[in-house]
C-alpha cells in the first residue's frame, strides 16, 4: 500500500480563511482569499495588517475550530482505502496546537487516530510515495511526489505540481 502524507493547514483545514476572518473581524476590512491572489496591492495591504495579528496564531483555541477544506472529508475518507494515510502539521512551531488539532482530527477524521499523526518540523524526513502540502519547504527534499496546495501565500510557486482542490486530488490520487 502506498502511503500518503497530508498537511493540515490550508490542506485539510482553511487557516487562510480562518486568518483572513480574523484580520477582516479586527480590521473592519473586507478581504476575501480571492482579492488575496489577484492583486498584489491588496496582498500587500493585507499582509500589512496580518503581521500585527500575526501573534494570535499562538494563542490558546485559535486551532480548534477552523473550518473543514471543501469536499477535504469526503476524498480523505476515499484515499484512506487506498493509501495509508498520515497526518503531517507543523504543530510543534505553535504548541498550544497540537491538542487543539489532535482535537480537530477526531471530529473531522476519527479513523485516522493518533498513531497516523506526526507533528515535526520538517516533514521531509517521513518516507512516503506522496505528500500534499501548501509550503514549498515541505516539497524540496521530500523523496516521494510533492503535491502543492493551493492558498494566497503560495501563488509564486511554480515548481511543483500544483492541486486547486480536494476534488482535482481526487482524479490525481483515486
């Protein structure tokens, strides 16, 4: 069976949503993610204002409720008959994370579990066929397929396989 590496934020959860609420919420602002990869202005305007927020990414809760990516869950739980799965998150840079989203995981993928979760600094190390991820860090010395996800920070990226959505992994991997 191969085995499939997959990121949690902007992968499997939408951080860029979650954080672009919060900017909107403090700022009275309207950004939408699409505003965010079509005009460098209004990146750079944002990206003005996230850094001021930026602390509240370590704050206790701020992981627990993101919201699910569209269709995440179901071709997820379709690539789970096909591939073992882990979880691969960079936790360990916010650690009130990691329970929040061991937390998360168990709402959203129960048949995953704790024991197919790997939170580490660098991904790359995890010997797999396949890794879906939205940073390029992640894909450069990683010896399987890098996958790239798309999300707002990552648009000048060319250099890896790029997937829009859950449902292009789908006709990728299934």
């Amino acid at each position: 069976m191969q085995r499939l590496l997959i990121d949690m934020d902007d992968v499997m959860a939408d951080t860029s949503l979650k954080i672009i609420t919060m900017v909107n919420d403090t700022f009275g602002t309207d950004y939408t993610k699409e505003m965010l990869t079509s005009d460098p202005k209004i990146k750079e305007e944002y990206q003005e204002k996230y850094l001021t927020q930026r602390h509240r990414l370590w704050d206790k809760g701020f992981f627990r409720d993101i919201p699910l990516m569209p269709d995440a869950q179901e071709v997820i739980g379709e690539l789970y008959k096909k591939y073992e799965i882990f979880i691969v998150s960079a936790a360990t840079e916010f650690p009130n994370s990691m329970a929040e989203k061991l937390e998360w995981l168990e709402d959203y993928f129960p048949y995953i579990g704790w024991s197919h979760t790997v939170f580490c600094g660098h991904k790359w190390m995890i010997k797999a066929d396949y890794i879906i991820d939205d940073h390029e860090k992640n894909l450069i010395n990683f010896t399987g397929k890098g996958l790239l996800f798309d999300a707002p920070h990552n648009q000048h990226i060319v250099d890896f396989q790029r997937v829009n959505s859950w449902k292009h992994i789908e006709t990728i991997l299934l």
